[in-house]
C-alpha cells in the first residue's frame, strides 16, 4: 500500500496571504497588537509553533497570555472570511488531474500533513472542493511539532484504511525544506515542489527524495518515480 501526504499551503493550494491577514486580525483582536505576522517566517511552521514564536518576540514586553485557545479561535472566524473573500486563491497547476489519479489507484492512499490546525486545514481546503480527497492527516491541531504530525498522518491512514503502510512507500509532499526535513526524520520517502518560495534545488538540498516544478509539468516524472502507472 503506497501512501501520499501532501501539505496544503502552497502545495496543493495558494490562500494569496490569507492565512497570514487572518493571524494579524486575531491578534489585534485579542490583544490589540499590530502587524503581529512582522518578521515571522510562516513556511513549513505549525499554526501552534507560529503564535508560540509571535508570543516569545512579543510577551516579554508586554505581558501576553502564552493560553493559544483564544487567539486560535479569533484565527479560525478570520480565516474564513479571508479565504471565501480573496481574490488570489487558487489550486496549484496539476493538483486536481493528480488527486484524482491517486485516488483511483488500487494501492493507494492520500492524506495530508499540515501545518494548519485541522479547522484551518478544512476551510483552505473547502473552496477548492479538495476535502473529498482526503479523508484524513495529520495537523498542527495533533502536534507542534512536524515530525510527529506527519507520524500521526501515517498512523492514521493505516487506521482508516484498516491496511498496513509501508514507510519505504510512503511518501512526504511538501514545498518547504521544513517539510522535507520532517518526513525524512519520521523514516519516510519525500517529494518536494517547487510551487512555494523554495526552488527544486533547495529542496534537493534539504534531502528530498526528488523534487518537481509542479504537478502539471512534471506529472509523468512523478508518476514514474512513485511506480505509479
Ligand atoms: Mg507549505
């Protein structure tokens, strides 16, 4: 049984920075602190690990609750307005043609590993129609931290599936070195593409299995190299 998990943001689809407005919001809201995103890299970071990092530049300053529930919470309401508002939303070239390919296959599995908070995930995903696809991942909502929400992905596709999987066919898809790294420390295969900010040999760099363009120009490669026919 071969396994694909795929990351969403700029991996399987581009928000156009709605994800980073939402954050801002939910931190003017609940703490009235401007810009909150300023300076903070968001690529390949967990939702938890990002607010953690603005809480750290920020509270020591001015006495912030480190208590994620709220501003989590603000987040998801502001996320949602932005994602159904934004005119830069868009699935990345190939996605739709190659889920659907996958999804066919006997021998196959998809899922995701994210790190969005499961909510954030789902609401990216559902202007899209993408979440049809994937009937589980593993989020940032599991775990801070990459490696081990990447885990909880594979654990759970064979726990749906009721199949076993097969580290050494299993495969990490993701457009930052984060999530190369990630899927390399939790024992499986990866795929980088090049369809973020990173290109095809900074993510080779970072240890990648292989790396693609994207999944309309290099669809055959990535189907031949993952012994899909
Ligand atoms: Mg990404």
């Amino acid at each position: 049984m071969r396994l694909f998990l795929f990351d969403v943001d700029q991996t399987l689809i581009s928000t156009g920075g709605a994800g980073i407005r939402a954050l801002n919001r939910a931190f003017q809201k609940t703490f009235a602190m401007d810009n909150a995103m300023d300076g903070v890299l968001p690529h390949g970071k967990t939702d938890p690990a990002i607010i953690r990092e603005i809480f750290a530049a920020r509270s020591a300053n001015d006495g912030f609750s480190t208590d994620l529930g709220p501003v989590l919470e603000a987040y998801l309401g502001f996320l949602r307005e932005e994602v159904e508002t934004t005119a830069l939303y868009r699935i990345l070239p190939g996605i739709v043609a190659i889920l659907e390919l996958l999804k066919k296959q006997p021998n196959a599995l998809i899922g995701l590993a994210t790190g969005n908070v499961e909510t954030g995930a789902r609401i990216k995903l559902e202007r899209g129609n993408l979440n049809q696809y994937f009937a589980f991942g593993g989020f940032g909502s599991d775990s801070e931290n990459r490696t081990e929400l990447v885990r909880q992905g594979a654990a759970r596709a064979a726990s749906s599936s009721g199949r076993s999987v097969d580290p050494a066919e299993t495969y990490v898809i993701g457009d930052t070195p984060r999530d190369i790294e990630a899927g390399r420390e939790a024992g499986f295969l990866t795929v980088g593409v090049a369809t973020g900010t990173f290109t095809k040999s900074q993510l080779e760099a970072a240890g990648a299995t292989f790396a693609i363009t994207d999944f309309e120009t290099d669809r055959d490669y990535f189907l031949a190299s993952t012994r899909i026919e």
